[in-house]
C-alpha cells in the first residue's frame, strides 16, 4: 500500500498515530503533499459524514476552553467518542501560536474516548484553520461521535465555520450588553444556541437578564429560519461549577435530531459540501500561481515598482493574471497538437 493508503487505514481503525499523523499531512503547505492529502481525503471521504459537528465560539474571556472541557466530559460521560478541534490565533509577526488547548482541558485530554488536537489559525480568517473541514472529515472516518470546533474567539468575522458545521454555539457573559449591540449582526444571526456562561454568584442575576435579553432578540435575527420551524435556544451554565452543561448537551442532541427529521441539516450539509469544492479550487488556483515560476519572476520585477509608486497595483495584478492565463492558454493548445 502507498502511505495515503496506509493512514487511510490506519484512521479507520481509529489509532491515533495514524489519525495525527493524516492531519499533519493535509494541514501541510508543501506543495510535494499536495496529491498525497487529496488522496487520503478521497479514501476517506466516502466514510465519513455521521457525527454530530459543532462549533463553539464567543469572546475572548467568555470561557470557551472551560466549557468544551465540561462538555466534552459529559459527552464521553454519555459514551459519546469525541473530538475537539481548537484553533489558535497565529502572531502576524512570527507567524508562531501557542497550541496551549490541551494544558488547558487536561481531564478531557486523557480521556480514551475523547481526541483533542490543536492548529493554528496561520492566515486564515474566520477563526478556523485551513484545513479544519478537512480534519473534520478525518475525524469523522475515525469513528467519532462529536466534534467540537474551538474557534479563535475573534468576535464578528467568526462567521466561516458556520459553513462547516452542523449547529455553531456562541458563548457569552453576563453582563453583555455593549458586546450583543457590537455583535448581534454578525455573530449572532449564525447563533443555533447561545450559552450565558458563569452564570454563578454575584452574576447570577446579569446572567438571567442576558438570557432574556438574547432570547427577546433571537427570533428578530433568524425570521427564516423561524418560519421553517428552526428555533435557537439560550441556556445558562457555570461551567466552572460543572452546572447546566447536560442541559446544553442534551440541547445540541434535540437541536440535530430536530434537523436531521425535517431535512434542515442535511440540506445544509449538500450546500457546504458545494462551497467546499468551490474553495478547494480557489485555494488550488491560488497555490498554482505562486508556485508558477513565471508569476515568481514578474512578482519580482513589479513588486518593487508598486511599492515605489511607478506602477499602479491594479495594473500589476491584471499583467500578472493576463500572463498566467496566457501561459495556461498555450500549454492547453500545445497538449492538443
């Protein structure tokens, strides 16, 4: 067997090596791994599409780590395998990130049914990684049951996981009325659940009129999906304190089986599985580009010259664009003589 072969049927008995090692390989920018990736999400593909995903995302501070950890216990608790993807935001100046998730889950982290793996952000927007739905396709081969995103925790241009997942959970503080004003328009109107997290002490009471103030605006953000009987929730937990999380478990349960029975959730899962094709081409043209020694050589030439003012930057894109399609253009019709 070729390696793709071999992790493929590594990550279908469920070791984790195997399954570690595949997603190393398809987040990998070398181009040399470009066809091997492909190729072991081809294998792979055909067995996946079952478990349950979920991304979770909120402010910075809202508690997102303590609660995945919280939730990922109840779940394992219930004998649910489950799988945590946490996204990290990645320096502009280094390009490093922490991966600091797995110090911060640890009783989640060494659990046998549970899976936690880290990646940076790098340059994507979003606050996923570049290939997160790749690894949720990965995940899903091996075998598990649930699948929860970490995103960065960026705030209104969240909005890219909501395309990969199945229900997106966003985790607020009490107190949050300036943040629901600054992010209801984005954020909010992805929302499937939202969870007031430390609901707890002194905040008990800013906690429940977060919730009554979330709830009052749901059905204004998602009037369509109202109509089609899609309703979000709002539930408060601590999950310091380990109180409510069964609640928001058994509520993302009722919110899929709910989808899954009326033709919501598989409907979006065809619509992200064309998005998916379409971006997989934008990033395969893009990476094809740069790679072109002739774009390398002209980049070169014109760079300069935009960044000095003697050549606009519209215009040095349209020379670059016209001479790589022209160079496409004569390799197809020289192919054909």
């Amino acid at each position: 067997m070729t390696e793709p072969e071999e992790l493929a049927a590594g990550v279908r008995r469920g070791e984790r090596r195997a399954l570690a090692k595949a997603i190393t390989l398809i987040e990998s920018v070398r181009p040399e791994d470009d066809r091997r990736a492909a190729l072991l999400l081809e294998a792979l593909s055909a067995g996946s599409g079952s478990a349950l995903r979920v991304a979770i995302s909120g402010p910075p501070g809202a508690g997102k780590s303590t609660l995945i950890e919280t939730l990922g216990l109840a779940a394992v608790g219930h004998g649910l395998r489950t799988a945590v993807l946490t996204i990290d935001p990645s320096s502009r100046r280094s390009g490093g990130s922490i991966l600091g998730d797995k110090t911060r889950m640890p009783r989640l982290s060494v659990h046998p049914l549970a899976f936690i793996r880290p990646s940076a952000a790098g340059e994507t927007l979003g606050g996923v990684a570049r290939r997160t739905r790749e690894s949720m396709v990965l995940l899903e081969a091996a075998g598990f049951e649930l699948i929860l995103v970490e995103t960065v925790g960026v705030g209104q241009s969240e909005t890219e996981v909501a395309g990969m997942v199945d229900l997106f959970v966003l985790v607020l503080l009490p107190n949050a009325g300036d943040e629901l004003q600054g992010i209801k328009r984005g954020i909010m109107e992805l929302a499937d659940l939202v969870v007031i997290n430390k609901a707890d002490g002194v905040f008990l009471a800013a906690a429940e009129l977060t919730r009554s103030q979330v709830q009052a605006a749901l059905p204004l953000l998602h009037p369509e999906e109202e109509k089609k009987g899609w309703k979000p929730e709002v539930r408060m937990v601590s999950a310091l304190e380990e109180r409510g999380i069964d609640g928001v478990l058994t509520a993302i349960r009722d919110l899929h089986h709910r989808g899954m029975n009326n033709g919501y959730l598989p409907e979006k899962r065809r619509r992200q599985a064309t998005v998916w094709m379409w971006e997989r081409l934008h990033d395969g043209l893009r990476r094809r580009f740069l790679a072109d020694s002739g774009m390398q050589e002209l980049a070169a030439e014109l760079e300069p010259r935009v960044r000095r003012g003697e050549l606009g930057a519209v215009t040095a894109a349209e020379r670059m664009l016209s001479l790589f399609l022209g160079s496409r253009n004569e390799n197809h019709v020289g192919n054909h003589r």
